[in-house]
C-alpha cells in the first residue's frame, strides 16, 4: 500500500501562507495588540515568541529513538559518508548559493547560512517513511545530528558568517555576531527543549512504559510542533506587516537557492551512496536526512541573535514554505529512481 502525507503535512505550504496572512491583518487592523506584543521583549527576545520556539523543538526531540543510534555505527562507510556530505559539503554548498543569488541582500544571505548549518531532525521521518527508507538508521542519523547541533552549531554559525563569507568576498555586512550570542541561543532554543525531551522520555518510560510512549504520548504532543511553527509566523508577520508589499518577490528570492540546494543535496548523495554500495532503503534515509534542513532551529537562531523582525527570520520561515512541495517532490524522484537503479 503506498504511503501518503498527512493532511497537515501535506497542505503545510498552505498553512505557513494563511499564518503570514493572518499576522499581517492582525498588524494593520490591531496595531495596538502588535505593539503590546512588542512589548514583551526582553532586547532581542521576544518572551511569547520564545515559549512557542521551544514548544516547537520539543515533540521531535521527544521522537528521537537513540537506542538506534547503535545501527548507524554499525554501518561505519555511511556514517562517515553522511557526516561529509551534511556537515561539510552542505553548509559550503549554501553558503556558495547564497553568495551567488543574495550578494546585495546581506540579511536574507545570512539568515540561509544559518538554515543550511542546521541538518534536519524532524520531518526527515516522514520523508523517509514515504519512501520507505531505512527507520533505524534515519533514527540513528537524527540523534547524531541532533547531538552535534547542540554541541557544535554555535560554533558552525560563527565559523561560516565571520570567518568563510569574507573569503568570498562578502565583506561590510555589518553581522557583529559574537559566539556567545549564537551559543546562548542555541542553549535556550536547543538545550532546554532537548533536557526536557530527556526527562519527559525517561519519565514516561518509568511510569507508563515504552509502548506507551510511543503509541499515546507522542502522538499526543506532535501536533505541538506545528501549532507552534504557525504562531510564531503569526506573532512575526503580526509585527512587521509592512513587508507585504516586498512579500512576493523576496519569497522568490529565499526560495529559489533553496530550491537549488534541496535537488542538489539529494541527487548528490543519492548517486555518491548508490556508488559506496548502499541498497534501496539505507540510501533513502542518507538522501532525505542530507536534503532536509531544521528550519525550527534556524528560526530561533536567527530571532535569537537578530530579532523577531529581522530578514533572517524571514528567511527561516520561507524555509519549510519551501521544503514541503520540494520534498514531496523528491519524494516522487526517489521512488523512480529505485526502479531505475534498484531492480
């Protein structure tokens, strides 16, 4: 039987426009509820906006199965292949795009050098079961992953906006971006939601079994992602609705090197996996894990260090408006590439 999307899933393009949508009239028609909004902010952090933040990041920490993390070591040739590919070769790959089609648009190149430093650890799962990929070593991927991002994704930030951009030639953007603002950042945004994923696992493990976990607890609280997602995009476009005018046309300007980076990482690692001899369904956990991208995570980032009203926020949100029909694309790719390559 062929899998299909969710109905949330599916139409989440749809949802993110409508959240946009909907912020922007509650800032023209409620300009005083935008700016008691405002108000509760703490310099760049926006108090409501980062409760919603870290809601959003909790259900897929709490969905990481890290007993499988063992079946990603076991297979040492496709860690390391992964490792290269999503860890090196991807953010370079944006950080190129971004340069080569945001030049003159410092904010928005910034705010796709922080989402392509952030490998995805959330809807890869769905790819992946479209697919019908490998589910243990998408697990084992994704707690890899989401072990690295906390400990090396302030870091990564810092490396590639103060230290690699210049060497393209980007210089006088004005960043400023200190390590301890990205760091503290990622500490509130990421480590918080992951300790409380840790002990709400453990907890529920303890008093109510691993079946129930995974059969009443996590459905339950996977809806909290996107409701989260939608009021964050509604609480930023709520505060800055002057920026529908420019709306159409910087969508298309976010969109299209995303667009690039999606087919590129997929198809690269697809053929270079295929070549190292993984079969069918390994190679569709490698191929989506290294296409996706964190979008909730680049979003807290880039409100954490630049604000709510910043073009790299904007540039987060455009990303999963982005990633879901491109996905779902691939998604179409893959199954005819495996009656192509995998008899």
């Amino acid at each position: 039987m062929k899998k299909r999307l969710k109905f949330l899933d599916r139409f989440l393009t749809l949802w993110i426009f409508l959240a946009m949508v909907i912020g922007i009239g509650i800032g023209y028609v409620i300009p005083s509820l935008a700016e008691k909004i405002d108000n509760l902010s703490d310099g760049t952090t926006n108090i409501p906006l980062a409760m919603g933040l870290i809601l959003m990041m909790y259900p897929p920490l709490v969905k990481i199965d890290f007993k499988k993390m063992p079946a990603v070591f076991a297979k040492p040739k496709l860690l390391i292949l992964s490792f290269v590919i999503t860890w090196i070769l991807g953010p370079l790959l944006m950080c190129i795009l971004a340069v080569l089609f945001l030049s003159n648009e410092p904010d928005y190149l910034t705010g796709l050098i922080i989402i392509g430093i952030a490998p995805c650890i959330a809807m890869v799962i769905v790819w992946n079961e479209l697919a019908e990929g490998n589910r243990e070593l998408t697990a084992g991927l994704i707690g890899i992953n989401s072990i690295l991002q906390i400990g090396f994704f302030s870091f990564y930030a810092y490396f590639y906006l103060e230290i690699v951009l210049p060497l393209f030639g980007i210089k006088g953007l004005s960043i400023d971006v200190s390590i301890g603002q990205i760091a503290e950042t990622v500490g509130i945004y990421l480590g918080i939601p992951f300790a409380l994923a840790v002990l709400s696992i453990w907890l529920v493990i303890k008093i109510k079994g691993e079946n129930w976990l995974n059969t009443h607890f996590i459905p339950a609280i996977s809806p909290i992602t996107l409701i989260a997602l939608l009021s964050t995009i509604v609480l930023m476009f709520c505060l800055k609705g002057e920026m529908i005018v420019a709306l159409p046309m910087d969508v298309l300007k976010v969109g299209l090197p995303l667009v690039f980076y999606f087919g590129i990482m997929f198809t690269l690692m697809f053929f270079v996996a295929k070549y190292f001899g993984a079969d069918y369904r390994d190679n569709a956990a490698l191929s989506f894990t290294a296409a996706g991208n964190n979008f909730e995570l680049a979003i807290a980032v880039s409100i954490g260090v630049f604000g709510i009203n910043s073009d790299q926020a904007f540039a987060g949100v455009i990303g999963p408006l982005v990633e879901v029909p491109a996905l779902i694309l691939l998604v179409r790719v893959i199954n005819f590439w495996r009656r192509k390559y995998y008899k």
